[in-house]
C-alpha cells in the first residue's frame, strides 16, 4: 500500500472519532414525529395547568411618612420626638410591617383564618365577603382547624351543618388565647339542623350564622368553613405586603401585596395602614400620656393638701375670729406669697430632677419619663437630651418584635442610651447646683419679710401663715390644672405621622398570573428540547452503524452495493424471486464486481474469487454469499460456493443438501474433491458444504490442500465464492483473503457496531485485506437519514420503495392498516 493510502486512512480514522453532527441533525429529522408529539403532550400540560391555576392579582397603597409635631407648654417643645428624621422612621415602618406582632393584630382584626369556601370546577373557592352569609365565632371556644365544615342552605332561616368524619379526634382552637386542644369527633357522617341567628355549640364548631343585608341563598345550596391555624396563618401575611420608597420622595412609601382574592388584598393593605397609623400615634402619644400621669398624681398632692389647709383656716378663724390684717401686713405678705410660689415653682424642679436621676438609675425601661416642662424645666440641654433617651427606648421596644435579644443590634441602641444617660447626668448636676442658688435665695428673702411679721400678734401671725400656705396650695393647683388641661389638649390635637394618601382599591385589573403565555412557551421549549436532548444521548451511546453515511465517515473502504430488507421463507431470493428488489440489488453488486474484476491483471482464462465475511455471527454473510453466487450462475457463469465458515456452517439447508461430508473431509484427506462437491439446482452453481465441524479448523485452513484446490477451481468454475468465518470472531478469514481477488464484507445496518469498522481499517491499512468492498444489508431507504448517500453504488439503491422499483420489479402485496401506521411512526 502507497503513502498516500495510509495517509488517507489515518485521516478518516480520526475523523471518525469526532462528533457526527450532520449524522445528529438527520437523526432528529427522522424522528420529527416524536418532536412533534412532545411538543403537543407539553402543550397539553400546560394548558392543563393553566385551566387548573388560580389567577394572581397585585394591588397597592400609597401612604405619606412624616413627622409631625405638636407644641407642648411653649414653642420649643414637643411631646413626641422622632429622632432620625423620616428616614428612621421610613425604615421602622418597613421592618414593622413583616413583624409578628403587626401581622397578628391584622390577622385578627379581619379574621383571616375563617375561610367561605364553594365547590369549584378544579378546587374548593375562597369566597369570602361574597359569601352570602358570615359567622360569629366564640373566641372562648374551639373550632375545627383544617378541615372544611359543609353548610347547606335549606332556605333564607334554615341551613345544615353536615361533615364526614374519618377519625375520632381532631384539633380545635380557640382563638380568644390562641389555645389549642383535642375533640372527640362523630366518625361518619354528621348532620344537624340550625336555624340563622342561632348559636351552634358542638365539640368542633362553636359560631353563630348570620346573613348578609339584602342577600338570599338558593335551597340546597351548599358553602363551606375552614378555619386555620392562627401561628400559620399569620406566618403565610409575614411577608406578603412589601413596601418601596416612592421614587420621587422617601417619606411617601408604596405598598403592595399579591394574592388570588382581590377583595381580601384591598382589606389586608387598609387594615394595615389602619393599624400601623393607630400604633404610631399610640406611640407617638407614650411620652404626652407618661406626663399627665404625672401631673395628675401631682394634681391629686396637691388637691389634699389644699383640703387639709382650707380645713385649718376654717378651724383657726372659728377659734380665733381673725379675719382681716393691717394694710401694711397684707403688703409684706403679699411679697411672701410671691416668694412662696417662687420657692414652690424652685423646690419642684429640684424634686424632679433627683426623682430623674433616681428612675435613670434604678430603671431599665425609659419609655415612662414625664415631661420637665410639667414642672417648669425649660432648659433646652435637658429636654433634648430627655426626648433622645425616650426615642431611643421606644425604638428599643419597636426592635424587640422583630429581633432576637442579644442581637448586635440592641447593643448599639443600649450604648447610645447610656451615652445620652451619661450626658443627662452632668446636665442634672450643674442645673441641680444653679437651682440650689435660686432655693437659697428666695429662701432668705422670705426670712427678710418673716422678720416684719415677728412684731404682730401671735393670732395674726398664725393667720397669715395659714393663709400663705392657702394661697400656696391655690396657686399650685391652678397651675397644675392648667398644665394638665394644656397636655390633653395637644394629645387630643396629635395626629399620626402614616396618613393614607391613596387606600387599596378594586378596580378592575390587577391581574399578574398566571403567565399563560409564558406557560406555553416554556411548553414548547421543554416539548422541542427533551426529545432532542434525549435523542443527542441516545445518538452518543449508539454504537451501532445505521446508513451508509456512518460507513463512509468510518472508512474509506468503498461501499460497494446495497441490500434491501426481505422477509421471505430461505435465502434463496435471486432464484426464486428474480423480480424483487432484493434480487436486483444482488444484480448491481455482480455488475459492480465486473468492472472490479476488470481492473485487475488477471488472464482472461482464470477463474475469479471473492470471500465474503463479516464482523460477527447474524449479518447476513451467507444470505449474501448465496445470493450473489445464485446472480453469477443465473448469468450463465459457472459458479461455485465454498462453505468455509467451518464452526458454524449454515448454506446446506436451502439447497436441501447432506452435511455429512465437505469440505473438513477434503482437507483432512478423508475423500476427495468430487466426493464433496454437490450439483444444485440452480443451472452453473455447485456447492461444496464445510461438513461436520472439526476440532481444529485453523489449522485445517492453513493447510497446503487449500491453495492447491483454488488453483484447480479457478481453472473450472468462473467465479469461485467463499463463505469464510466472521472476521471479528477468529482470524480463518484473513488466511483465506490470501486466495481471494476480492473481498465483501457485510454490514447489517441497525446489527454491526461501529467499532468493527476499527477494526477492518486496521486489518486494511496492515494489508491483512486487500480489495475489499462493503455490502450494506438489511438497507432501508430514508430519504432524511441517510443525505442521499448510496446513489452510484449500484441498482440496489431505494428498489422496492418507489416509483421505479413498483413499476420493474416484483412489489409485496398490500400493507394491511397496522402496518402502514407502523411505517407511517417509523
């Protein structure tokens, strides 16, 4: 063999080993009928999933953040403080909404885990305010949880409670505490009668039915309860609102919520507005409510003590009929009384600041400080620094509903707090020492006036110490009182800092899902892709060579004809089938072995020969060497056929010729060639069977008998056929290649594996095969499998499948149904 030969079986080699991407996409074409029906099951489940999936709604709220304050005493005060500005408060009120805390009080203010349910066409329908009816529960009993409770409607006044029960127990909630326990249930059905308006009392269902305004029932109309667990309940509304800063203010949030009952996304969005408004006034309103607690505990001192005082001027005047002073007497205590109320308005603020200093000290919640200014402390340091602390305790109560203790969070907050506790404390000791000045002072300008008095009459001097505490107590009281009546006046003026800018509403639309469209896609994505990938892993692990495309790509040995698929009763197709497809193919291959034969230098007197051998057993070797043997002697050439496949011989039974002697008998000396050789009954064609098999059948072949006969025959017979061994099995055929002209090997499409082509390429780039073709059998034309190759290698190509082999050549007769739909699916 030249260079260029090994040259250019080293380059099919390694491209056979490369993906067969034109192989792939045949394949896929072949089976478009599976795409096809992929594409319609996905469709079909999608649509199914679509008909069977409730429709998603979005809806949402606008609400306005901001800080609104009041003035309280004068205008540089405030009885809330929002420290951090809108955007602290923003955030709060974002964290909030995903608390428990909030979640529950809306859970139970709507009574979410009541479900109206009716029979729908796939599933139970939650109804809710279309329901035309509603229930009032006692809290103080349990209800069932889980499973539905039926009520048929006999008419407007009367319905039926009906229920199957399986087992004996069940669980039941009361939601008053939220409280859980264990019913004995009526296994098997239960039925009772009550009337609208009448309070039901069973061991699972404590309620009473009441209908709707305006809102009648058909008879036998059936609904259902279904009451849910309130910790699950409340964990499924968690996180269901979300809430994003508007994009053109931060103090304007927007809220929204997704479910599949419109109705119950507008009442759960206004409900908790509705709740997160009244919690931050409430919260707002803390620091205004600590401080009339105050006042009004100081107002109650000081209403006894101005009881106890009027007493005692009563009785002293009884005893001592004093009733009036000098006009000079009234002047001095006139003065004293202002000094008075000046110590008073000192000594005050002085016991608030010890009472502050004592509640930071032994205190650890600071959410409960009064107001300074309810005691006249107006010094700016300190009601800052009072109003900071407060915010900051608030926010730390706010933070104890959405976080664990011990958080690193709370860490900070309680380090800003002492901080600021630290910073109050200088600010009350420097103020205590300044208010300790003021005290001292007024206190000696009192004793200066005392010192007028000392020369009066004891009674008078009695009288005017009674009446100085009289006006004291007065003065106190109305000044409390009035402080009182202020710090009410600017709670009841507070507004919450959340206002509802535009409520949740129900006005058509809403509708997000489910995404039909996108279902459908993705049906026909996943209909067209499974099948593909499945048929790309299904092309990957196929090791079996189907067209003659594979062949062509595996090896550069030629293809020299191709035979069709023919079920018929012995393989003698050409002789007693002439007209068939098959016989025809036969026919090309022998035209084609005529111009092989010519090419070669051979005398004109010599007989040719030609081995034919496959891979393994079950290809269609002896089925080929038969045939083609059978198309010579039909053409008149005389013909012989050697059975050499001597561990397996096969080509006696269509002849109906004796196995007991052949060619194991020749070669082993045991009768001669004449004895051995059988006449057909096919005109020039004699057979010589392999006979019984022998215990060393190399051997046999690799004897010196055998060349000697291929000579003699050559001198006899036109064409001499051998039907050696499979060539993947034992080595009897690269022996007998040595005798042979030319060289068939048989592929059985759909039969032999690729790696056997390895092979045969190894076998005929060492020169172990010479002249050697490939016979494709079992060959069935598809068009979209195999791009057209075959045309050129003889007659043999599409016979028996189109126009031309129906009109030229002998057809089966007609397919019944099952077998033209089994066609149609392959």
């Amino acid at each position: 063999m030249s260079y260029n030969e090994f040259e250019e079986l080293d380059h099919i080699e390694s491209k056979g080993m490369t993906f067969d991407f034109k192989g792939f996409l045949f394949k896929v074409l072949h089976l478009w009928k599976l795409v096809f029906l992929s594409i319609g099951v996905a469709l079909i489940i999608a649509y199914s999933i679509n008909v069977r999936k409730q429709n998603i709604y979005r809806l949402g709220a606008l609400i306005s953040v901001e800080n609104e304050q009041n003035p309280f005493f004068t205008a540089n005060t405030s009885i809330s403080f929002n420290w951090g500005g809108v955007s602290g408060k923003v955030g709060k009120i974002i964290t909030s909404l995903s608390t428990r805390r909030h979640n529950e009080k809306v859970v139970d203010s709507l009574q979410y885990y009541i479900q109206y349910l009716v029979q729908g066409k796939y599933r139970k329908e939650d109804i809710y305010k279309r329901a035309p009816f509603y229930v009032s529960l006692d809290k103080t009993k349990g209800q069932l949880l889980g499973n539905p409770i039926g009520v048929r409607f006999l008419n407007d006044s009367v319905y039926e409670v009906f229920k199957a029960f399986e087992s004996a127990a069940g669980t039941v909630q009361r939601y008053g505490d939220k409280s859980k326990d264990r019913v004995e249930l009526p296994v098997g059905e239960f039925k009772q009668r009550f009337r609208v308006g009448e309070p039901v009392q069973l061991p699972f269902l404590n309620l009473s039915l009441h209908m709707r305004p305006g809102r009648h029932v058909v008879s036998d109309t059936e609904f259902y309860l279904q009451f849910l667990d309130f910790d699950g309940i409340v964990n499924t509304y968690k996180y269901a609102v979300s809430a994003r800063p508007n994009s053109q203010t931060s103090s304007v949030l927007s809220l929204a919520m997704t479910g599949t009952n419109k109705a119950k996304i507008v009442d759960y969005l206004n409900t908790t507005v509705a709740i997160l408004s009244r919690t931050e006034l409430e919260s707002k309103n803390l620091y205004a409510s600590n401080t009339i607690k105050f006042i009004d505990s100081s107002l109650a001192a000081v209403n006894l003590n101005l009881k106890d005082v009027n007493e005692e001027m009563n009785s002293f005047r009884k005893q001592s009929k004093v009733f009036n002073v000098d006009a000079e007497v009234v002047e001095v205590s006139t003065k004293l009384k202002v000094l008075d109320t000046e110590k008073e308005g000192v000594q005050n603020k002085l016991n608030y600041l010890e009472a502050l200093e004592s509640y930071l000290l032994t205190k650890t919640d600071y959410s409960h400080i009064a107001a300074p200014t309810s005691v006249g402390i107006d010094e700016s340091n300190i009601l800052a620094s009072v109003g900071k602390i407060t915010a900051l305790a608030i926010e730390r109560q706010n933070l104890e509903a959405t976080t664990k203790e011990g958080s690193v969070l709370f860490k900070e907050l309680d380090s800003r707090i002492d901080a600021e506790k630290n910073v109050l404390f200088e600010i009350i000791d420097g103020t205590k020492k300044i208010i300790n000045i003021q005290l001292n002072r007024v206190n000696r300008q009192i004793a200066i006036h005392e010192s007028k008095l000392s020369d009066l009459p004891e009674e008078q001097q009695q009288y005017l110490k009674i009446q100085r505490k009289l006006d004291l107590s007065q003065e106190a009281y109305d000044v409390y009182l009035a402080k009182r009546s202020e710090a009410a006046i600017v709670k009841a003026a507070n507004v919450s800092d959340i206002t509802m800018i535009d409520e949740a509403k129900d006005i058509g639309g809403g509708l997000i899902g489910p995404n039909k469209s996108l279902n459908y896609m993705m049906a026909l994505m996943v209909g067209f892709f499974a099948p593909l990938a499945l048929i790309f892993v299904v092309f990957l692990l196929d090791t079996t060579i189907h067209g003659s495309d594979e062949v062509e790509r595996l090896s550069s040995i030629p293809i020299l004809g191709l035979v069709g698929k023919y079920n018929y009763k012995n393989n003698l197709v050409v002789f007693e089938k002439p007209k068939s497809a098959v016989a025809e193919s036969f026919r090309a291959i022998r035209s084609s072995l005529q111009f092989f034969y010519k090419k070669q230098d051979y005398s004109k007197a010599l007989g040719r020969t030609l081995m034919i051998t496959s891979s393994v057993s079950g290809e269609g070797k002896t089925f080929c060497s038969i045939n083609i043997a059978t198309a010579y002697a039909l053409s008149g050439k005389k013909t012989i056929l050697l059975g050499l496949d001597l561990r397996k011989p096969k080509i006696f039974d269509d002849f109906s010729i004796d196995n007991d002697r052949g060619m194991v008998n020749y070669l082993m000396g045991e009768s001669r060639f004449e004895d051995v050789l059988s006449t057909t009954h096919i005109d020039n064609l004699d057979v010589v069977t392999s006979g019984p098999i022998p215990p060393n059948p190399s051997e046999l072949l690799m004897g010196s008998d055998l060349p000697e006969l291929i000579g003699k025959l050559r001198e006899s017979y036109d064409i001499i056929i051998l039907d050696t061994p499979p060539l993947g099995l034992v080595t009897d055929a690269l022996e007998l290649s040595n005798y042979a002209d030319a060289s068939l090997f048989v592929i059985r499409l759909d039969y032999t594996k690729k790696g056997m082509l390895q092979l045969v390429n190894a076998k005929y780039r060492n020169g172990e095969l010479k002249n050697t073709s490939f016979i494709l059998n079992f060959y069935k034309h598809k068009t979209n499998q195999n791009y057209g190759y075959g045309y050129g290698y003889g007659y043999g190509y599409g016979y028996g499948y189109g126009v031309y082999g129906e009109a030229y050549h002998q057809s089966d007769k007609k397919k019944g149904f099952l077998a033209r739909l089994r066609k149609w699916v392959s």
